[in-house]
C-alpha cells in the first residue's frame, strides 16, 4: 500500500501517518521539542471508536474518492484533533536532564 510498515503488528497495512510537532518540559524546566509520528493501522486501529470509521472509510472505498472526500476530511481531522503522540519516555527525560547539568557543570 504505501512506504509505511506498521511498528505493531509489521504489516504494511498503514493509511494514513499524522506528523506534529510536539513540546514536553524536561525536569530542569527546559522545553525539548520532537516530533512523532501517528500511524494508523487498519488492523490495529479499526477496533478504536477514533480510528475505526476511518479504517472503515478506506475498507468500502478503497482510497479517498471526490464524490465523499468531506466525510473523510471529517474523519481525519477529528483523529487529528485527538491523537496524542505516545508520551514522552521518563528515562530519556532524566537522562537528557543529567546531560544537561553536567554540561553546566553541575555534576
Ligand atoms: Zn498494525
């Protein structure tokens, strides 16, 4: 289907990839920004309330059609609005930290 391979369940069964940006506060009060990739699968997602019309969208149609594109549009957007990236991991956060105040000379 596309370049994507799912990190669940390894099928290239993905439909769509949501790319943002996002900001955490590290524990010394700096920010760190990254970024993180939402795929959504249409074997591990179709089961979720969110993604699960939209797996359904593509199941029927195939891909996005001009005739209904709005209602995929809808879809998408409010998956959009609602997918968090997977938190920050709490070792790298302290790790990153440690990095931190041993360049400013702290440790
Ligand atoms: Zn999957």
């Amino acid at each position: 289907m596309g370049d994507w391979a799912c990190p669940r369940c390894r099928a290239d069964s993905v439909l769509a990839v949501l790319r943002r940006p996002h900001a955490w506060t590290n524990t010394s009060g700096n920010p760190v920004r990254g970024r993180s990739d939402v795929l959504l699968c249409a074997r591990c997602d179709a089961d979720d309330p969110l993604t699960g019309p939209i797996v359904t969208y593509f199941a029927v149609h195939g891909s996005a059609r001009p005739d209904n594109v709005g209602q995929l549009a809808r879809l998408l957007l409010r998956w959009a609005d609602r997918a968090r990236p997977p938190a920050p991991d709490e070792k790298a956060l302290r790790a990153e930290a440690e990095a931190e105040a041993w360049r400013r000379g702290e440790l």
